[in-house]
C-alpha cells in the first residue's frame, strides 16, 4: 500500500500539468500519482498522461474516460487511490518541495501511530497573477499545531478561514466510509469534498507548512467572477446539495458544537457567495434566483433559515431594493480585498 494518492483533474491541462506532475514526483515511490485525463480531445494531455505513466510506472498511474466534469475526476481519483491518504491537487497548481516533504514525514509517523488519522490541514498560498506579495492562508490560532486533536480542541474559525480542498488531506478510507460521490459536469464541487466527509472525522493534525500553491489569475479559470455569474446554477446546485447534507445529517452534526459550528459558518459563506453573485448578475431574474435559495433553505429547516437569514451576512445580503444592493456588494468587495478571492 502506497502512503499517500494525490489525483490530479486534467482537462486540456498541456500547457501546465508537466508542472504539476513534476513537482508531486520528487515524494517517490511512497507516492501514488494519478493523472485523471478527463476526456481532454483538444490537446496532448492524454499523451503526456501516459508518458509520465511509461516514465514513472510505480508511481504514475494515468486513467482515460469520457468527460465528466472535476467531480466526476475526483471520484475516479478516490476509485483508484492505493494510497493509506488521499489529496487532490489540481493540474494548474502545485506543491513546495520543502514543505511536501514534511508532510509525507508526518504521515509516515500518523500512519505508525495508535490511532488514524483522519484528516490533515497545511497552509496554501494564492499564487495570483501579477501580485508580487503572496496571500498565505494558514490556520495559526486557530488549530492547535504539531499533534493530532479532536473538533473540541479547535479554535473559533473566522470568516475568511476554511478547509478548503487546497488544504487537506483526508483518509482515504474515510472518503468511501462517507460515501462521497460528488456530481458529474458541476464546477465548485470542490465545496462538497470539504463539507460532506467533516462528521466523520474525529481527528485532525495541523502541519504549519506552506505546501500547497493556488494558481489563480487565468481568465477561463471557474473562480473568475464573470464564469462563476454565468455558470451560477451549478454554484446553486452545489449549494442546495450542501443545505440538504446539513439537514439531513444534522442530529450527528450537532452532538459536537465545535464542528456544528463550523459547517453551519461553511454554509453561510457559500449561501453568501452564491447572493452576492446573483445580485452582482444585475438582472431580474438572478434577483428571484436568490429569493428562490432562500426560500429553499426555509423549506429544507426553517430554524437554519432563521438563524442564517438574521445573522449579519443574511442580513447583509438581504438588504431592500437597488440602494440596498449596492452596500451588499460593496462589503464584498471589501471582503475580496482582505481575502485575497476572485
């Protein structure tokens, strides 16, 4: 068994994957790579899928099928995995050399120890094109470091600050525990991978290491702000799976307050980014696409609706008429400055 698999989503990936691949190689043979070709007809990433596979054939599996989308790659990723963990790392990102051999070391030890490990959380930094100064998000104050610990053990998470696929590693036994089967041909699915596994997870080991580089800048990128406006049934679709996760996982949830805490915190955000996207479409019928969330949110659990409808980014983005709507963005805006987001 391989210590850890890292899937890699590659559609039309030619012009940056080697970069990718190359940088997860220097793990060696406790690594499994595997390149997920997607259904890439345009160019040569199935070629060079197989070339590193012939190059690399105790680490680099390349696996072809027919388009389906990054969840649907991702499970593919999670079908193939050998490895005792499992991470996705996307094809025009990369990982600190530095810093991905500390954290090979560290599941070494968590693989020998007494008890799984269940997840792993490194810092990622924001490669942003055309920004010298890099935004590094690290999870300081907030996760206890060096030792594995429980939901209880955590601190208060900001806004701001979430596991995000950038920054985890999961079991990956316990991506098949929880059934984790993300939708075909949907963007921002990467919300659901750190969202739907947290109940399962009983521990977690914090690695103060910048490991992960999140490359963000390309126009055709699904986080550029004009391709997430004109792709935002898919960011609702994920947003109404995520509701339903939460209401119908929610006696487990809340036997711990701490996670409880956390997801309900991950879904206002996302029902949040969601609201200021339709209200930043400028059309009438973006405008009634956010009552119509709303409303489904109060016909799913009408205490959640209540709660996150009053709270302060509820109200923030709720806030009557054109007047109304121009602070809403306007505090999004800000937000996007602090945070560094597209």
């Amino acid at each position: 068994m391989k210590l850890l698999s890292v899937a890699i989503p590659c559609y039309n990936s030619e012009n940056y994957m080697r970069k990718c691949v190359d940088s997860l190689l220097v793990g060696g043979e406790d690594v499994e790579i595997i390149i997920v070709d997607d259904g890439s007809l345009k160019d040569r990433t199935a070629e060079i899928a197989d070339e590193y596979q012939s190059r690399f054939p105790n680490i680099v599996k390349a696996v072809h099928q027919e388009n389906g989308g990054h969840g649907a790659a991702v499970n593919t990723g999670i079908r193939n995995a050998t490895g005792l963990y499992f991470k996705v790392v996307d094809s025009d990102d990369w990982v600190k050399k530095e810093a991905y051999l500390q954290v090979l070391d560290t599941l070494r030890e968590m693989a020998g120890g007494a008890s799984s490990l269940d997840m792993l959380v490194c810092n990622f930094v924001y490669e942003k094109e055309g920004e010298k100064r890099k935004k590094v998000m690290r999870y300081r104050h907030i996760l206890p470091e060096g030792q594995m610990v429980s939901w209880e053990d955590c601190h208060h998470f900001k806004k701001g600050h979430y596991i995000l696929m950038h920054s985890v590693i999961f079991r990956t036994k316990l991506l098949r525990e929880c059934c984790l089967q993300l939708p075909e041909h949907t963007f921002y699915v990467d919300n659901l991978y750190v969202f739907e596994p947290l109940p399962y997870v009983k521990n977690i080991y914090y690695l103060d290491v910048n490991l992960y580089r999140y490359y963000i800048g390309r126009e055709d990128q699904s986080v550029n702000e004009e391709i997430m406006i004109s792709r935002i049934d898919q960011q609702l679709k994920v947003n109404k799976i995520m509701i339903d996760y939460f209401v119908d996982n929610k006696q487990e949830i809340m036997k711990n307050k701490r996670l409880c805490q956390y997801m309900f915190n991950y879904l206002e955000i996302i029902t949040t980014v969601s609201s200021v996207l339709l209200i930043r479409s400028g059309t009438e019928e973006g405008l009634e696409k956010k009552k119509e969330l709303w409303r489904y949110m109060k016909s799913k659990d009408r205490k959640l609706f209540f709660r996150m409808r009053n709270g302060l980014l509820g109200y923030a983005m709720n806030l009557p008429g054109r007047g109304g709507r121009k602070i809403s963005v306007g505090g999004y805006k800000i937000c996007q400055k602090i945070f560094k987001f597209n």
